[in-house]
C-alpha cells in the first residue's frame, strides 16, 4: 500500500533523485544523483537502521554503544517499486523511501498509521574548521507530540519545545536547565496519537537535538563530524521503544550483588582509618542499616591511583577485613589522570608501553588534575584497556577491595578554557584514529569498561561493581551511575527526581543521586526528604564534599536520625522487590523506574508529569519536593491504589490531596500486586532469612507478581540456579485465590512465606492450602491478624 504524505517544501531539494538502488540480504542501498547514499539495514521487523554519505564511501562500520548480543532477524521483509516510492514492508512497518528526495515516512502495517516522517531529512554542510561534514536530520513534530529520554538534561521530563546539546562535561554544581552534563546519551522516544517511537542517533561526536523549539512543528539533530547514522524503533508502547532500545544497546552484563542494593555511605574524604572506623561504627551503633564505605582520593599517596597513603591506612588489606567482618563493602575512587612521576610504577609503565594519549604534533597530552600535572591513559585502545584492567589484581584481589568508583572521567582538566581535553587530542578509537572531537564522549565509557572487566577479573566469582560519572550510550552494560555534583538544595531534589527517571527512559537504570547533595551543606529537613527520594532510587548513596560540613544520617538532630532510619530499613525490607526488578530489567530490558508516562502512555494527563513515577512494577512513589510541606497534590494514575501507611483503597485516574508529616511520603501499592520483604537487616547477609513476607493487596480481578531470588552473588544463576515464583492473584467479590508456580534449581535458604492480607472485602469463614483446610483456631489467627504463614512451596491459597 502506497501513503502519500509528502509534505511540500521551497528551497534546497537534495539529496535529489536515485538512481541507483541495490539489496544485499536484509540490507538496501541507494544513490543519488548527487552523491548522497542511502544504506538501510531492518535489524528487526520494528527496527531500521538508516544510514547517510555524501559524495564518499561509508566509515568503517564501529560503535561502542551497539552490544553484540543484540537480538536481530524479521519475520517479514517485502521491498516494492512505484514510480513514486521504494516501500519496505516488515511485519510492525511500512517505510516509503521518496525516488526524488530520498524523504523518508514510516508507518504502522498494520493500520498504515503515520509514525514519523522526514521534514527536509538528511542535509549536511562542510566543517571548514576540521573538514568533513556536519551531518543534520529534521523530522516532522505531529500535533500533540511529546518527546522524552536524552540521558541526565535537569529539565522537565517531556522535552517538547526543548533544544540540548551532548557533549559529557564535569559540570560542578549544575543547575536546572545546564546543559550539557555528564552523560551523553543521544537518544529519545517520541509519542503522539497513542503510539510511540524511538531514535537512537548513534553519532559520538558533539550532537543536538532540537524539540520544536526553533521551528514549531520540526523536530531535528545534528552532528558536528562522522556519519548520519541512527536507528529507527516501534512500540507501539513506550516500553517497547525503550526495551528494543536497551537490547540495541545492551542490558548490565550481570545482576549487582545484592549488597551493591543497599544503602552507602561517602563523603569527601573519611580518612584515616580511625575516620573510618568512627563512622562505620556509628552506624552500627545507632542500627542504621549500611553494605558500603567510600574512599575518596585521600586515600591514595599523593592521589596516585592505584597506591595508598600508608600514613592514613598503613595496612590497607588489615583495614578492610576489619570492615568486612562488620558488614561493610569497601570501595575506592580511581581516576583517569596519572600522575607525572618517574618513580610512579603506573606512570612509567603506561609511558614505556606508548599508552597515553597525544596532542596531534605528538607531545602527550599533559593536564592539571588532583595529582598535579598528569598524563592520560587512551582507554579507546584494546591494549590499553587490558593494561588498565590487570591494575586491579592488588586492590580487588589481593586488598579485598569489592567496587570502584570512576571519577573525573568526562575527561576533566583543571585550570583550562573547556575543563577537557583539547579537539586535537588523538585516539585510536578500536584501529579507526580520530580526533578527541569524536572520542570524548566515550571516553569515560571506555575506562569504566576497563574497570569493569578488572573488577570483574579479580572479583570472580563475585560480582564486579562500578560507579561511573561519565557515560554515552551503552555504558549501563559495565556500571552504574549517579548524576554528579550537585547542591544541596530543594531545587536539586526536584533535578534528582527527574535524572533518575530520565536515565532510566533512556535504557540506564542502575542510578541514583548524590543524597544530600555534594556542594554546601542541607538541613535536617531536606535531608529527610532526599533520604525518601533516595531509597527509592536503584543507587542509593549519600555522599557530600568535604568542604561544607557533615552529612552522614545522624548530624541533623534525633527526630531526623529516627525518620532516616526508618525509611533506611523500608529500603532493606523491599530488597526482594528491587531484587526482582532488577531481573526483569536483565530480562526484559524495562526500566526499574518508570515515570508515569512510561506506566500509562494512553492517560494523556501523565505526559506531562515530572514528580511521581513507578518504583518496579507495583509501587508508585512521589517525593515532598518543598520545604515545611504537610502534604501535597499528586497525580494517581488509572486503576485502584492503597495507601501505604492507610492501607485506604483510592480509585486513579484523578489528582488528589496527600497529608505528609515530616516522617512520611506519598507510596501506594497498585492493588492486586504482591509485595516480598525481608526482615530489616543492618546490611545484607546479616540474618539468615528463614521468611519472607508477602503482602497480598486484594484486587477484584486478577493480577500477576514475581519473586526472584539467588545466592545474591556469583553466577550461578546464569546456570539455572535461581528461584523464580510467579504469583497469580484472583480476587473474588467472596473469595481469594492465589497461585504459585517456581522454575529455577535455587532451593531459597527461607522455607515459608508469611502472607498479610490487605483490603479483603469480605470476611474469612474458610482457608485452603493446596485443597487441605486449615483448622479452626489458626483460621481464627488469621481472621483477626490477616496473615496466613505457609510452605513456601504452596501451590494454591484459597480464602473464603
């Protein structure tokens, strides 16, 4: 079926007509009378990849961000010819290629819906300053379309009307609205008319993307070098754009250890060792749960990495025992820069192997960081990479240290115009040298790649675990992140809320924020209300600078101390949630976070909301975004919700009113989800979990929940050794039936299951537990508590 939608335009026609068109499998290429080239490749019946050169042949074909795990293949590829059109059909899409401009629309095949279209699409012009091109594309922006992704932008969550810019900067103290940040992720999903797509421009030099900001009704991007090369990815549903995008880019190589869930602490810098025990033991102390202690570059000798300071820590492999046998995962900062210093093994060993990067006349490139004057290692070469990797045989293996932390790593320079690197910079980019221009945002991707792969190495069998500050797509496939340094202040909660949501949408979902915030000092009330946000995030870590006062959870007086706890130990009891949801994001590709959008694409009062968003699959969380607040208005999506601390059931779909003293926030459960939990623990691995808890949220209708759950380390789950139990829930006007079935050879160290029922509509006269009733006086317990203890290898649970 032909659709014409070709919209009319005055001006620049090129590329111009075809003239050549050839296919080679599953991919097309086309030639225009001007030199333009067309390559399009359908990686799967919902994805295509598209793309340009002009007047030379294509580069090399590399990227960093494409995972080789990528799932590829069609069900349907049908290409057809018309005076007017070439038409590639697959089995979600039809793409009309335009013989006279090489225009590009794209339909839905199943209703020949339009999904997106070009406006004057592919054009370029010349960089006279580096030669080669500047590559640009411009789509139609339909009526209503919303747009959201882009990685870490400080801005409003719906980027209709928004223009930003990719180029990973250290950003110290940002602001709402900065940009560009830390992270370059050139990626966004748009939708409109209830269907949503999305565009991976994949393109690590400088890059924009312009909204409809600086014309109305045109959305477009651009590159400051390389190729017009981006891919084009269906839903219909949101989740589905993002999914295929994440499976494009890559899923985290491994589930993190559980312990790597839980809360942390950092500052800049506990040190010495004395430091670090009084805040460790205050912890312990005060029964505030904590898995991790940071060590920032204080502990190095002289911020050499990859030595330490023997004054501070005179027997670093003692000390961290001494931490592990309380419960606490020690991890240390590493950053990019080596110190110049003849006598520094690291230094001479990369200088003597050739491994450090150079200006484009040859002198290495030299800039000021922590250490003084530095050299830096190129981390966009193999061998490099295994260098850097093998320098973690003492930390990991021999110290016992269990995570790093990449720091500093955009790259930063001090004391220069651009806080970077200079455009001159060499690399040698996988055997394709080029310029810093187009390394630079991959650079401190390719370092926590290194890290990864040492930690991983050294580490085995547990777990690797890495922080990045930097990142361009792709990177959630070796580490986890958080936003950088930003204030303590309300307006950087509200910035936290939408970063972390943000970079889930755009297929990372392994964040958090600096709780707190990094740069001056928070009262006792923001903090409180961080903490809440917080625990609520993947990553969840206070961290705070050294130069504005203390910020661990007991300075700001008992009754914050006691709400800080509190929700601390919310954060460990859920722990089998996120757990669980972590492995759906490895499976599935789904973001942990999902903001309310991404939840209910159909609702249109959710695209423009920023606060609240789904925690998993079942838990929606708005955090207390202004200070001396007693409650607030938030928006409860569609369907039926309990109040956390009420266990009130509400009916969604509407903005409602929530009281919220100090030592609370709004949390609903979405009814018919099943919630496990842990007894609290002051860090994972404490207890020997002999129950779990699940709490049953009564739903009429039915309703599925998932329980995952492995050794917690290692990977013996890669190999089957995992317990998966899938509860359906039934929920009758007069009854309740729920249902479990497990795969997985994982026999859970806990052997029942305690059920608390909330929301029952009618009164319990009779319980059966796989067709056996259960006595009077137990059936009587449970009429009166609610809770139902039972096998954890149950089959049926039937309550009248």
């Amino acid at each position: 079926m032909i659709i014409n939608t070709e919209l009319e335009h005055k001006g620049n026609q090129y590329p111009n007509h075809i003239v050549f068109y050839e296919k080679n499998i599953n991919t097309l290429l086309f030639k225009t009378e001007n030199g333009v080239s067309l390559q399009l490749t359908i990686v799967r019946d919902s994805i295509l990849r598209f793309r340009y050169a002009s007047f030379v042949n294509f580069e090399n074909d590399f990227s960093y961000a494409i995972t080789k795990y990528a799932k590829t293949g069609y069900n349907h590829l049908e290409v057809t010819e018309t005076d007017q059109y070439y038409i590639v059909t697959t089995s979600k899409l039809i793409c009309n290629i335009n013989k006279s401009n090489l225009k590009i629309s794209i339909f839905d095949s199943l209703d020949f819906s339009l999904i997106c279209e070009d406006e004057i699409g592919y054009h370029w012009e010349e960089s006279y300053d580096f030669g080669g091109n500047i590559v640009k594309m411009s789509k139609v922006s339909n009526d209503g379309e919303s747009y959201y992704g882009l990685g870490d932008k400080p801005d409003h969550l719906n980027l209709k009307g928004k223009r930003f810019e990719n180029w990973v900067s250290d950003s110290f103290a940002f602001g709402k609205y900065t940009d560009p940040l830390y992270k370059a992720i050139p990626f966004y999903t748009g939708l409109h008319h209830g269907k949503s797509y999305g565009i991976f421009f994949d393109n690590s030099f400088k890059s924009c993307f312009d909204f409809a900001h600086e014309r109305k009704n045109i959305t477009s991007f651009w590159a400051y070098g390389g190729e017009m090369n981006y891919y084009f990815m269906y839903g219909p549903k949101m989740t589905d754009v993002v999914a295929n995008y994440t499976d494009l880019t890559g899923k985290p190589h491994q589930l993190p250890a559980l312990w790597s869930l839980g809360y942390h602490q950092c500052k800049w810098s506990y040190y010495p060792e004395n430091k670090v025990k009084e805040i460790t033991s205050k912890f312990r102390e005060l029964n505030i749960p904590c898995d991790a202690i940071y060590l920032d570059i204080d502990y190095m000798e002289g911020f050499r990495c990859f030595t330490w300071n023997k004054d501070y820590f005179p027997d670093p492999k003692r000390i961290v025992k001494e931490l592990a046998d309380e419960g606490f995962k020690t991890i240390v900062i590493i950053d990019p820069g080596i110190k110049i210093d003849p006598d520094y093994h690291v230094f001479q060993e990369a200088l003597d192997k050739d491994y450090f990067c150079k200006r484009a006349d040859g002198p290495y490139m030299k800039g000021k960081v922590w250490p003084g004057q530095c050299y830096f290692p190129d981390f966009t070469k193999a061998e490099v990479r295994d260098w850097w990797s093998d320098l973690f045989k003492e930390l990991v293996e021999d110290i016992g240290v269990r995570g790093v932390w990449n720091d500093m790593n955009e790259p930063a320079v001090m004391e220069v115009p651009n806080k970077t690197f200079p455009d001159d910079v060499r690399h040698d980019y996988e055997g394709n040298p080029c310029s810093h221009r187009k390394a630079h945002n991959v650079y401190g991707m390719q370092m926590a790649r290194a890290t990864y792969h040492g930690l991983k190495k050294f580490a085995y069998p547990k777990r690797p675990f890495v922080i990045t500050r930097a990142a361009y797509s792709g990177t959630q496939r070796y580490s986890s992140s958080w936003t950088g340094d930003n204030i303590a202040s309300w307006e950087h909660l509200w910035i936290a809320n939408v970063q972390a949501q943000r970079m889930s949408l755009s297929g990372f979902s392994f964040i958090g924020s600096d709780i707190g915030g990094f740069a001056e000092q928070p009262n006792g009330e923001l903090y409180a209300r961080w903490i809440q946000l917080g625990v609520f995030h993947p990553f969840c870590r206070t961290h705070s600078s050294g130069d504005h006062g203390e910020q661990e959870p007991w300075m700001f007086g008992d009754e914050v101390t006691d709400i800080v706890r509190s929700f601390i130990e919310l954060r460990y009891q859920l722990l089998p949630y996120l757990y669980t949801a972590f492995w759906q994001y490895l499976d599935e590709g789904i973001p942990i976070l999902k903001s309310l959008v991404l939840y209910d694409q159909d609702d249109i009062q959710t695209h423009y909301r920023t606060d609240e968003f789904m925690y998993g699959n079942d838990i929606l969380v708005c955090p207390i975004l202004e200070p001396n607040s007693k409650g607030r208005r938030m928006y409860i999506p569609r369907g039926k919700w309990y109040n956390f601390w009420t266990k009130e059931l509400i009916k969604g779909g509407r903005e409602i009113w929530i009281d919220t003293d100090l030592d609370t926030m709004p949390i609903f459960i979405k009814a018919g989800s099943i919630i496990p939990k842990y007894p609290v623990q002051l860090y994972v691995g404490e207890k020997e979990i002999d129950e779990v808890v699940l709490e049953v949220h009564y739903k009429l209708g039915k309703a599925q929940s998932l329980l995952f759950d492995d050794i917690h380390d290692g990977y013996d789950y890669t190999k089957g050794r995992y317990s998966l139990s899938k509860f359906k829930l039934n929920g009758k006007a007069n009854e309740l039936i729920i249902q479990q079935h497990t795969t997985g050879k994982f026999i859970t160290p806990y052997t029942r299951f305690k059920l608390k029922f909330i929301g029952l509509p009618f009164s319990i006269s009779k319980i059966e537990v796989d067709n056996v009733a259960i006595d009077l006086p137990n059936l009587n317990e449970v009429k009166t508590n609610f809770e139902l203890i039972v096998d954890k290898n149950f089959t049926e649970i039937h309550l009248m």
